[in-house]
C-alpha cells in the first residue's frame, strides 16, 4: 500500500495510480434540438431511470433542448450538492435528459462501473462539499476536472466493478423484500384498524346495514353520521412560516410538514417553537384536538391527521385544519385514518398533482360511531394493537439501515482497494 495524498481516500495498492478527473473522463452535451418521443431519463436515488410521463409530477412545455444520454456513461448534477439526495448515476438506457444534468464519457478504456462506485461512495458523505464554493454548493466542469482520482488498472476496475455490482444486488434485493414485509404490516395494521372502527371488538355483536355502501353493516346500538354533526368546529391553524420558527420562541406550534414526516397518530410534545407577538389572532390546540394537513401529494396521504394529545396549549400551522370536538380522541383519530374514510378524503382528486383538502369536505365525511364508552374500549385495544406493529416494523427498518451501512462501507473497501477481489 501508498499513500494516495487523497484526503477522503487514505492508502491505495502499490500499483494504482492517482490523478486529475480531467483525465479519467469528459464531458459530453448532445442538444436535443426536437423531441421524437425518445425515452425521458431522470437522476434519482434509485438510479437513471425512465420516467413514468404518466405518473403525474412537474412535466415541461417541450422537451426540445433537452441533451441525448447514452449508456455506459456518467450522468452527474454538479449543481445544489448540498441537498441533491443522489447526484451521480450510471446510465443504461438511451434516451434524454434535462440539460441542466452533467454526462460524462469515460476515457482511455476505463470502467464506467467502477467510477459509477467511486463517485457513489463521495456521495454517499457528500465528501466533496467543501470544493464547492459558491451559493448553489455547484461544480464547473474544469473544478471538478482537477480533483484527484483513483485509478486502478483496467482489469482491477473490471473485477471491482463486477464483484460490487454482484454484492449490491444481492444486498438491494435483501432490502427489496423487507420493504415488502413493512408494506405487508402497514397493509395489516391499516385493515386492523378499519375493522376495529367500523365492526367493534365484540365478534358476536348483531349487525346492522348502515345504510351506506362503504361502511357496510355495523353494530346495532352505532349511529352513522356527518362530521359536522359530531364535533363542536373545523378550522384552519395559524398561517407560520418557516421565519417564525425559533428555538427560544415562547410558544410551542406544530407545522403542516411535521405531521406528515414527524409524527405517527399522535403528538404530545410539539416540536417546534414560535414567539406569540408574531402570530395574528392565534388559534389554539388543546388536549384531544385533531389536526389534519390540508394538502399532500399522494392520494391516499390526503387529510392525514394525528391527536394532540400534550398538555399544554400549542398553535396549528397555517396548512393544518383543527378538529375540536367531544368524542375520544384516540378513537376519532383512528376512525378518520381508516381506509374506508380516507377513501372518502381522496374522492374526485385522483388525477391532481397537489391534492387539497378543505375543513368543509372534512366537515362532510360520513362515520360510523360506537357509543363513547366502546369508543374507549377501541381505542385502548388500537393503542396496544399498533404498538406492536410499528415496533416491528422499526426493527425491519433498522435491519434496512444495518444492511445501507454495509453496502456504503463495501463500496468505499473496494473502490478504494482496502479490499481487494
């Protein structure tokens, strides 16, 4: 082994050698002057992929100007390093691109591959982010030209490249099937959860229809009814914005984006603070209000809402609708998470890209409701049913970060010939 003088690389075997990008690969742009229908590839975490012009998303005017892209080249976005999830892909399909990315043409026979793995493993620790100087934490072409590389010999870049591609995909199928089983158990506590709001506990309670087509029958001694009707007002939060969040505000307050990424049915401690003096004619949470995002991006993530069940009285973002009401709270929540009533806040919305929500259609919404005493009983018997999902479906995502931490520390073995085939 040598010293490399590479920094984030450490020692290398004694026959690799290390220099300028510049000489490893270049760039290539081939402006699409007019779009024939050719594949649109796009850079993500799972690759270059082809996308799905009908899955919704923000889609151009035209492609015109948009560059060609061929396989076995690098495709790079030099530009926000900071906060680009992943910012080099290998390319396998023809097609095109927008022309803000940046391809790459290896050079003098080495593997596209290999460099794929070198460039993945910088990203994977944004290891190159104190060369990028400027505002938009970007690259030029020349910048990124003269910063040092690895090079082993061809057929090393080959048998890395090949043994790392066979590990990956053996380790990324491992990952595939678990994310199957987390979806299987969210699918099972989603059903759990339907059951128990719409049928009760009591296996052998006499049914009644409801009257209603999706809800079905239910127990005798249940009412169906609008929201409106059960809860004592529906209103929009506070409108906070990102500049009013402070660490020594005085007052605690949620924010739409919490509910969605923070928060799983429920809340007791608020994560964020506000200052009072800033916030015109403030709304207040309290013990056992529902709060529901009002807009969301998938279908059957519209109107989530969780429980604030803290002590003390917080305020609502501007993009939260507050539910104020008498039933049981952890019930109520429950029931308006279930699939028969999300199916309802997802009704007519199907084909728009962002979907909104208003306190009216919530307002709207059609239930079944037990007396307040089973709604305890439900309640309490979800609590502990729930628990025990997402306990285990924690330990599932753990064993996925156990195994993305192996993989990230494979690659950076192998590339860097810590480890040799």
């Amino acid at each position: 082994m040598k010293n490399s003088n590479i920094q984030w690389i450490g020692d290398i075997p004694d026959d690799w050698e290390v220099m300028p990008n510049k000489y490893v690969m270049c760039k290539k742009k081939d402006i699409c002057s007019h779009y024939n229908g050719e594949n649109i590839l796009s850079l993500t975490m799972n690759g270059v992929i082809v996308r799905d012009l009908d899955a919704g998303g923000k889609i151009p005017a035209t492609f015109n100007g948009y560059q060609y892209i061929h396989p076995n080249n690098l495709l790079m976005c030099l530009f926000d390093y900071d906060v680009t999830p992943r910012c080099i892909g290998l390319i396998k399909n023809e097609g095109v691109t927008s022309p803000a990315y940046s391809q790459f043409v290896l050079k003098n026979g080495n593997n596209p591959s290999y460099y794929y793995y070198y460039y993945l493993m910088l990203d994977n620790t944004k290891e190159l982010l104190h060369l990028a100087k400027n505002l938009r934490h970007s690259f030029t072409e020349e910048q990124l030209g003269v910063i040092p590389v690895c090079v082993p010999p061809l057929a090393t870049q080959t048998s890395i490249a090949t043994y790392l591609d066979a590990k990956c995909s053996e380790i990324d199928g491992l990952i595939a099937d678990i994310n199957k089983q987390i979806e299987t158990l969210n699918e099972l506590k989603k059903s759990t959860i339907t059951e128990a709001v719409t049928k009760g506990l009591n296996k052998n309670a006499k049914l009644k229809d409801s009257g209603i087509q999706w809800i079905g029958m239910i127990p005798e001694g249940w009412r169906v009814s609008r929201v409106k009707y059960l809860v004592d007002s529906i209103t929009k939060g506070n409108g906070i914005t990102k500049e009013q969040v402070y660490e020594d505000g005085d007052i605690d307050c949620v924010r739409y984006g919490e509910i969605y990424s923070k928060y799983n049915n429920k809340i007791t401690t608020c994560l964020s603070k506000t200052r009072s003096n800033e916030i015109l004619s403030p709304k207040t949470i309290s013990y056992g209000d529902i709060l529901c995002a009002g807009t969301g991006e998938l279908i059957e993530e519209i109107g989530k809402n969780v429980v604030y069940l803290g002590e003390n009285k917080s305020l609502a973002g501007g993009d939260i609708i507050i539910i104020k009401h008498k039933q049981e709270p952890s019930f109520l929540n429950y029931l308006l998470n279930s699939n028969y009533v999300q199916s309802q806040k997802g009704s007519g919305k199907l084909k728009l890209k962002v979907v909104h929500i208003s306190g009216m259609e919530i307002g709207n919404l059609v239930i079944a409701l037990p007396p307040l005493t089973e709604q305890r009983d439900i309640a309490t018997y979800l609590d502990t049913k729930c628990t025990e999902f997402d306990s285990i479906i924690s330990d599932k995502r753990k064993q996925i970060s156990t195994l993305e931490a192996y993989k990230k520390s494979l690659i950076y073995e192998y590339v860097t010939g810590k480890k040799q085939v």
